[in-house]
C-alpha cells in the first residue's frame, strides 16, 4: 500500500513534551470533552432515549443536568433512527420543563434533530455500517460540537453484532469523528443478562466512557423512567460526581441520589482509613448528616 500525497505527523517523544497542547473544553463535566466519545447502553423501556435527549437539551442550552454540567452551550446533533417526530417534540417539552437551569432560547438555536421518521418516504437515510452512510452523516454533522446516535441498532445494519468484524465500520467512523474533533455519544440495547452492552467487545475500543443504566423499581418508578447508572469505563479523571447515581423523572423534575452501595463504599473506605474515632468524625469527614452515616452503617451490616 502506497500513501502518495501523506501528511502524517509523527512527532517525536521531545517535540511532543515541548509542544503546548491547547486544553480541550468540557462538553459535559467531569466526563466528555470535545473530540471523545461515549457509549450509553440500556435494556428497552429503560429511559436510555429521555436520558440521551437531556443531555443533547443540557449541552446546548449551556446548563445542567443530574450533578453534571455544560459550562457553556454547544451546538447538538441529535439523530433519530425511529422515533416519530411527534413524540420527540412531547419529550422534549417535557424535559425542558425538568431542565430549569438551562437557556432555552439558546437550545431552539442549538440542537438539531436528524430523525429518519421526519425524512420523505423516497429519501433513503443513512446507513452508520456503510461508508456512503458514514460519509452523509459527516456532511450533516458537519458544524456541531457533539453528535449523538440514538440507537445504534436503528441506524446502522449490522449482519452478526457478535462478530468483532462487523464493528469495523462503526469503530471507524467514530475514530474518524474524533480526528475531526466532535464529540459523539452512541446509544445502544443491553445484552440478554442486561450486565453490559450487546455484541462485539470490539465496540467498547475507542470509547473513553462507557456507562450503563439499569433499571430501578419500587416508589422511584412510578412515573416509568428510573434507573441506575453504572460506570464500566472512564478516562478521565473521577470526582464526586462520578457515582453510582440513582436516578428517576419525577412528573416533570429528574431527582438523583447514590446508590445505596455508593454510599457503603465510601463509608467503608474511610473506616479502612483508621483515621476517625467515631461517627461523629465520619461525619464531619464526610460533610454528611450524622443521621446518614447511621443509616449507611445499618445497611453495610445488612448487605
């Protein structure tokens, strides 16, 4: 193979230390910047589409959303591979309503939508596994900061999603957005044990966040969308908002709170510390209520 016309760049590991590299901006702090990309996955009937559609709503809107946060608005692509246009349009209202922190004259500006139940019944819309499908959805990203897909099984053809070869072209387009600089988030089913993403482990490779949402029952789920979020893989650095939040859509406000074996973790791990007497410090140490720390301890003796 021949590279006529090659540009490549290949510093060395001194030009590399002595270059400034300019810091690339929060998308949706603490976990995506610009250029990286994340994997959402959920059993259906989960709330993966309200979640993917808070986030578009959050970053371009320069808001918040759960403990995260857009420190200012991007330009979203949102695209749709089954939804009917009406029923994104009664969500999204919904959310807005949610969202109260977030600038709403900013999101109609903001965040487009490229759903296949809005296009023509002549107009044959892209296919993400091919290379002229990937080639459309690039000219029609082209100007947004971060592109979400939702779902992958809607809009890509994948033959066998356990065949790592057949992943190929979705690796591939995705490193190619990253090498343009935009940010995409790919949602996709859970498999059969709903413990991790259906097919291929060869999906997860150019993946800087991969996170899970599993779903909640009890008082939580009453108005149908509540879920766990389960972290599998994070490159960036974690903070007190990477946790195992349980979150759930309460009439028109998502409320959020850590897992019960969040709090037990930690909890646990400042014991293991030997640095506190009693709960008194613990709770001093943690910034939590005494109140908490005794309700985290009965529930760590009762796991």
């Amino acid at each position: 193979m021949t590279f006529a016309d090659s540009t490549f760049r290949i510093p060395s590991i001194g030009e590399i230390l002595d270059r400034e590299f300019p810091p690339r901006d929060d998308l949706m702090a603490p976990w995506l910047k610009e250029g990286e990309s994340a994997l959402i996955y959920a059993a259906p009937g989960v709330g993966k589409s309200m979640f993917a559609l808070s986030l578009a709503l959050a970053v371009a809107g320069g808001g918040k959303y759960l403990d995260w946060e857009a420190p200012k608005p991007y330009r979203v692509l949102f695209v749709d591979g089954e939804m009917p246009m009406d029923t994104i349009k009664e969500r999204s209202e919904l959310l807005l309503k949610s969202l109260p922190d977030i600038d709403h004259t900013l999101i109609r500006q903001n965040l487009h939508v490229f759903a296949r139940q809005f296009q023509d019944a002549s107009v044959t819309f892209p296919n993400l596994a091919t290379p002229e499908g990937q080639a459309e959805l690039e000219k029609q990203a082209k100007g947004f900061d971060l592109v979400i897909l939702d779902n992958l099984s809607t809009l890509a053809n994948v033959e066998d999603e356990n065949a790592s070869k057949a992943f190929q072209p979705i690796v591939g387009f995705l490193m190619r957005m990253k090498q343009l600089g935009q940010a995409c988030i790919l949602i996709h089913h859970s498999g059969k044990k709903s413990s991790t993403y259906r097919g291929s482990s060869m999906l997860a490779t150019t993946f800087e966040v991969i996170l899970g949402l599993e779903k909640l029952s009890g008082l939580k789920a009453a108005h149908g969308t509540a879920f766990q979020i389960k972290w599998d893989k994070l490159r960036a650095k974690p903070d007190e908002r990477i946790k195992s939040w349980e979150v759930w859509l309460n009439a028109d406000r998502w409320e959020f709170e850590a897992a019960a074996s969040e709090d037990i973790d930690i909890l646990l791990e400042a014991l293991r510390s030997g640095k506190y007497l009693n709960q008194k410090e613990l709770a001093v140490a943690l910034k939590w209520d005494p109140s908490k720390v005794t309700r985290t301890k009965e529930k760590a003796i009762a796991t």
